[in-house]
C-alpha cells in the first residue's frame, strides 16, 4: 500500500508491500497422497490379473510363463555368438552375425529355459503336445501284433470261419500293417462281377473291425481286381469294380463300429498292382487291402 505524502514535499510517496504467509493445518499435505494412492491401485490391478492367470491357465501354461520370466543366459564362448561380455570377437563393428570370430554383436544372448517338471504326462500326452515319431511308431506296431493274434485266435475258435483263415493275410509296410482279403479259384468275397460281400465275407470284416476298434490309427482301403475285363467297359470295368469293392468294405466297418472321421483315403487300382505278376488274370489278384496307417509323431498332425 503506498503511504500518503507529506503536505509541501515533492518526495514519492513509499510503497509498502505486505506478505501474508497462511500456515495449512489438517490440509492434503501436496500431491504426495496421489501418489502413493496410484500404486496401490497399480498393485491391486497386478493381483487380481496374477490371480486370473492361475484360475484361467493350466499348469503347463503356468510353467511357460515362469520359464519366460526366467531366462538361462547363453554360454556364448563355448557356442562362438558374439555379443555377451567385453568384445566378444575380434570386431567391435560386427553385428547380428554368430561365429567364433565374430564381434560384440547386438543379437540377444538369453533364451527361455528348457528343462524342468511339467505336468505328469508332457511331452507324452495324446494331444497338445510332442511325442517322438519312434515311439509312436514303436506303440504302433505292438498294437498291431495284437490285433493279428486276436484275429487269428477268433478264427480258430470259429469253426464257421475257419476255412476263412487262408484268404486274410497280415502284411508289414513302410504305411502301416495291411490286411488283404484274397480270393482265389475256389472263393470269391463278392459275388462275381458285383459288389456284394458274401456272408461269411461280412463275418470276416466284422470281425476285422472290432480289433481295429481299440486302435486309433487311420485306415486305407484300397480294392483291386484281376485283369478280365468286362463285356461293355462303359457300363461296368474293373476301375469301377475296384472302387466299389473299396467303398462296400468301408461301409461294412462302418457297420461294425468303426467311426467315419478314421478313413484316410478309399480307392481302387483296378488291374495295375496284381499280387501275381506274372499272371494278371490269376484270381488271387481280386483283394481288398484295410491298412492301418502309422500316426504322426509331431504336433498338430
């Protein structure tokens, strides 16, 4: 405030300036609350995502997200990668490159780790995750063994089909185990010249089916025919013969509880993969092959 002049004096007046200084007391102290308020929420929000992640995360998800967050530090020397310790290589120019003589590159030296325990079944479980294709091949192979002996051993205790036992026959093949169905001079599966399964045929690849039932592998049935052709090749021919026979064969496992999502692959070769060369017309050549394919041994397969 300026103070008033003295009468007669030409003097400025003086200007006096007051500070008033107001002392809080039970204020908000600042911003500090803020603050510290924000990590508490921060921290809340932290918990409840960790606590959703163990409710909606299995245990090998689990262990994959702890492996992340637990790296193992590569041994860099002994693998000759640039980039870990005090110029690496012999550059320090070098960059992205791996060698033993190579420099302090800038390629990430840290990798998630690959051992530990996981669930009880990994690396061997049905599904979603990696089996070794030998092994499953190895399982493969037991079970089709056994299913040769339960077939066998059915054949013999029936005596309705015992004279059956010379027209099945078991072969290994780099697919899988094939099951032929022979004919010969004095048997015929299907009728002659159709596709209609004979009784005790029916029988026989019921029976079939029931010891493909306790295995999981995919199936291939493939039909063939012997070279006597037919008297009008547009109306019927052997490809057709062929093919059919293949496709009333599926249906009969079908029947006998075989689910459709197993048939790999049905076709017919006609004529062109005679089982005796050297006589095409040979009626030993009329078969139908069921092969039980090997399954994959890597994931998503």
């Amino acid at each position: 405030m300026a103070a008033r002049a003295p009468h007669g004096n030409n003097q400025p007046p003086k200007i006096i300036v007051k500070k008033i200084y107001i002392e809080g007391h039970g204020g908000h102290h600042g911003g500090a609350w803020k603050v510290a308020y924000a990590d508490f929420v921060t921290a809340m929000m932290a918990f409840f995502l960790l606590m959703w992640l163990l409710g909606a995360t299995s245990e090998k998800q689990r262990k994959g997200i702890a492996d992340y967050f637990a790296p193992t530090v590569l041994n860099t020397k002994s693998l000759g990668i640039g980039g870990s310790g005090l110029l690496g290589g012999e550059s320090v120019t070098s960059q992205m490159k791996t060698g033993p003589h190579d420099g302090n590159s800038r390629m990430p030296t840290i990798v998630s780790k690959v051992d530990g325990a996981g669930g009880k079944d990994i690396g061997t479980g049905r599904k979603g995750s990696l089996r070794s294709p030998d092994a499953v091949a190895a399982e493969d192979r037991k079970n089709f063994a056994k299913l040769k002996q339960q077939v066998e051993q059915q054949l013999k205790e029936r005596k309705s089909l015992a004279a059956l036992a010379k027209h099945i026959r078991f072969t290994m093949t780099p697919q899988g185990m094939r099951i032929d169905l022979v004919d010969d001079a004095d048997y015929s599966m299907f009728a002659l010249g159709t596709t209609a399964l004979e009784s005790d045929a029916s029988q026989l690849i019921g029976m079939v089916a029931d010891g493909i039932k306790a295995t999981q592998n995919p199936i291939m049935i493939r039909g063939h025919t012997d070279s006597l052709p037919f008297g009008d090749p547009r109306a019927m021919n052997n490809w057709m013969l062929a093919t059919s026979r293949a496709e009333a064969t599926r249906r009969r496992l079908l029947l006998g509880g075989i689910p459709e999502g197993r048939f790999h692959r049905i076709e017919g070769v006609a004529d062109r993969e005679p089982m005796i060369e050297k006589d095409p017309m040979d009626p030993r050549n009329r078969r139908v092959a069921i092969t039980l394919l090997y399954r994959a041994g890597v994931f998503g397969q």
